[in-house]
C-alpha cells in the first residue's frame, strides 16, 4: 500500500497528464491533485490495475477518469462498442461522475456518455450508435442495453468500477462479473471501494491482476473535519426538532429510512415554512435531478432522503447532515455521513436517538468508530442552535419547488429503484418495492427505529 511523500504534491503535468487536460483543469480552478489523485494517477497512467480506498468528496473521480481518459485519447471509436467503462451503483453517480468527466472529455475531442434506469432508452441508444469513448452505467440499463444489442463491450480497454461495496450491497454483483466478462480480456481494471468485504475482496481477486493499493483514509468516520453529534429526543419533542433544525441557514440533508417517509416529512417541513424536496428511488429520473439541481443551487436547502442517495449526492457545502431515523448499520452511517466535511471541508453530523432506540444507536456508532457528543434536546434550546445553528421557522407554508413531474415516468415499464436488487432481464418484480403500499404518517417516520430492511 502506498503513501504520499512527504512536501509538497506533484503537479499534473508533473503526474503525466497531457497538456491539453492540465488547460482544461485550469481553466475550472483546478490548479493542484487532491492526495488520492496524486496517489492513483501515475499507476493509472502506466496501465496497472489499480484498488483505491478514499473517503468520499477525496477527488477520485478525476482519480481514474482523467487517466483512462488520456490512455484512450487518439484511438477509434465504433459504433456502440465503448473502449472505456465505470460502473456505478446510483443514477445520481453515474451522472454526477459523467458530468465531472465530460469537460476534460471533450478537451482531448471524446465523448463520455452516461447510461442510466429511469431515463430514455432511445435517447441512450442513438448516442451509443453515435459513438461513446467512455460508458458511465448503472448495471440494470447497461445489461438491458446489451441485451437488446445496442451496446457491445468488446472494445473495452479499461473497466472501472466505482463504490464497488455500494454495488455489492444492493445486490448488483452478479450483474457486474456478467458485464466484466465481456469486456476485452487483458484489459485494465480499476476498482474503488470504502471497504474490502468477502465480496468486493472475491471481485478483486476474480478480475485484477497483480494490483496496486493505494489508500488514504480509514474505513470508519474519522475524518477531522467532521463533528459528530448524538441529539436524545422525546417522542414529542422531535418533530419540533427536527423543524427547528431544517430552518437553519445552510444546506442540510436529513435521512430517513423509506421513500413515504421522505416525501411526508418534506411536506410536513414545507407546511411550517421550511423549503425541503425529498429524493428515493420511487421518483422518476427528471424529478430526481431537478430536485438535486434545487439542492445543489441553493433554491431548496434542505434534502430529505433515504439510504439510496446516502451514496450518490455529491454536493458541495453541505454543512449538516441529520440522520432523522437512525442507519441500520455502522456502513450506512459513513456512507451518509460522507455526504459533509468533503474535500477538507467542515461539517456536523447529528444523530436523533428516541429513548428506545439508544441501545442500538450506541452499538451502532461504536462499531463505527464514532466519537459522538450526547446531548438531551428539546425544541428552543441554546443547545441545538450551537450544535446544528437551529432556528425557529416561520410557520408559513412554503410551495414545493422541486415539485413538475409525475411520480413514476409514464410508459411501460416502471424504473426499478437503484437500492433494489437487480430484476431479471425483460421480465419479473420490483423486489424494490416490497412494502410499497405501506404508508407512514410523518410521526412514524419521526419515531421508527433502526431496520435492516429498508424500502428506498
């Protein structure tokens, strides 16, 4: 396992990138690597198969990208036949990864398509016949894509996968070794992942060769910058609390364990004066995007989501992160504590904790190696405006400014949640939904406990 040399990074064209790349950084204000970008970038650029562990908002995007990027500037591109591949367990990372590509992409005259559930087949069939050099995908589309032979992987020259535990743990694992057995043999394989658990370390083994590790932080909440809090509630005090808290200045993102939860409680936010759009896996691709849009300008600053987004938002500047109800596991709170303190950057993460649930939280955050402030809350109280900067809401109901599309895409079929298992190829259920038709009033999703099974 490598790590930095002491003093200072080295520059990008001191790590081998092309000239025309290190313009096109400048030119969006990225003068210097991030530390895991020095680390990956040399290896990637000599064409060894790579594993990284970084905490995420640790640059790893531009980490692998930039690199396949410039080893496959200059070749030929055919029709549907990518050269280059990174498979990513969410729609909002496949995007948000092919958004941060796509600039140094076209600098070096490529094109980066993004292949993704919940969004048009057409659309991403005529752009794979017009040529992609590098395939951001979602593994259900991608594998629905080669089924129905627009898409072939047999020019694939370099295959990355991205949060590879994420995908392990919402079931995609199968799909992934069906699609990295049809890439060209021989290739390069870089694979990034919080953890090495038996699975993503059985993928390691199955399809690197001889590969370079390359970690710069721990698996476990230990980042610095970031503060953690252990908030107890009273049943009747956290609906309060969780109002006071959303009307903070600021971005915040509150999690919650299922998809009604997270609508009710935008709502109920929204009905005492607090702009909040909710984001799940039961909203249609447009919706999800302009809701992140809303987010990430700043026009709605608060977003409640469940444990399907806990990996896929990247937003800058998010300076709060609420778990409304309590993760499940110590995995899912890093994976949404991760979503503050990005980049170097600072930021709190606050816990409301039930009497009833304290046992499990306390285990929990044990086992995730959190050291977390206590403290006993009530709605008004100095204490939770100097830990969250919480505020009392105007009481004026707010309209819904995420709000313009319908729920569910209309057409045939209906998208399958990304937190869901894959679905049998053209056929079969939504085993994302089970539980769908249940519903939760806001003061259910205020006083659940933590669950293993979760609907996203």
């Amino acid at each position: 396992m490598s790590t930095l040399p002491e003093g200072p990074l080295p520059s990008f064209a001191e790590l081998g990138l092309p000239e025309a790349l290190v313009t096109a950084l400048s030119r969006h204000g990225i003068e210097a690597p991030f530390p895991i970008q020095a680390l990956t970038m040399p290896d990637a650029l000599a064409g060894r198969d790579l594993l990284g562990r970084g905490q995420t908002g640790s640059g790893k995007t531009l980490g692998f990208g930039l690199p396949m990027l410039t080893r496959l500037a200059g070749g030929t591109t055919a029709p549907k036949r990518p050269r280059g591949l990174v498979l990513v367990p969410t729609r909002e990372l496949a995007m948000q990864v092919h958004d941060a590509l796509e600039p140094y992409a076209h600098a070096l005259g490529m094109e980066v398509r993004v292949v993704v559930g919940g969004t048009s087949f057409g659309k991403q069939i005529d752009g794979l016949r017009r040529g992609a050099d590098v395939v951001v995908a979602t593994p259900g589309r991608l594998t629905d894509l080669i089924q129905q032979r627009a898409c072939d992987l047999g020019d694939v020259e370099i295959a990355a996968l991205d949060e590879a535990d994420h995908m392990a743990d919402m079931g995609f694992l199968p799909q992934v070794r069906k699609l990295l057995d049809m890439v060209k043999p021989g290739g390069q394989r870089l694979l990034f992942s919080a953890t090495l658990d038996r699975d993503v370390d059985t993928l390691v083994r199955q399809y690197l060769t001889n590969p370079v590790t390359h970690s710069i932080a721990p698996s476990t909440a230990s980042v610095t910058t970031m503060e953690h809090h252990i908030l107890h509630v009273g049943t009747d005090d956290k609906t309060g609390v969780v109002a006071e808290i959303g009307a903070r200045e600021g971005r915040t993102i509150m999690f919650v364990r299922t998809k009604h939860g997270a609508d009710r409680l935008a709502k109920q936010l929204r009905a005492v004066g607090v702009s909040a759009g909710s984001l799940h896996g039961g909203k249609a691709q447009n919706a999800r995007t302009r809701t992140l849009d809303k987010f990430r300008d700043g026009t709605v600053p608060v977003l409640v989501a469940t444990d399907v987004a806990a990996r896929g938002i990247h937003v800058d500047d998010v300076s709060l992160v609420v778990h409304v109800d309590p993760p499940a596991d110590p995995k899912d709170y890093l994976h949404r504590a991760g979503r503050t303190a990005r980049a170097g950057e600072s930021g709190t993460v606050v816990t409301l904790v039930l009497p009833a649930q304290r046992r499990e939280v306390d285990q929990m955050t044990r086992s995730a190696g959190i050291k977390a402030v206590g403290a006993q809350v009530r709605p008004g109280d100095a204490m939770l405006t100097e830990i969250a900067g919480a505020r009392t809401p105007s009481g004026t109901p707010v309209e819904d400014l995420t709000a313009g599309g319908p729920t569910q895409p209309q057409g045939r079929r209906r998208p399958r949640p990304e937190g869901s298992a894959p679905r049998r190829p053209r056929s079969g259920g939504n085993p994302g939904n089970a539980g769908a038709g249940r519903t939760h009033s806001a003061a259910s999703v205020s006083q659940g406990g933590p669950r293993r099974r979760r609907s996203a």
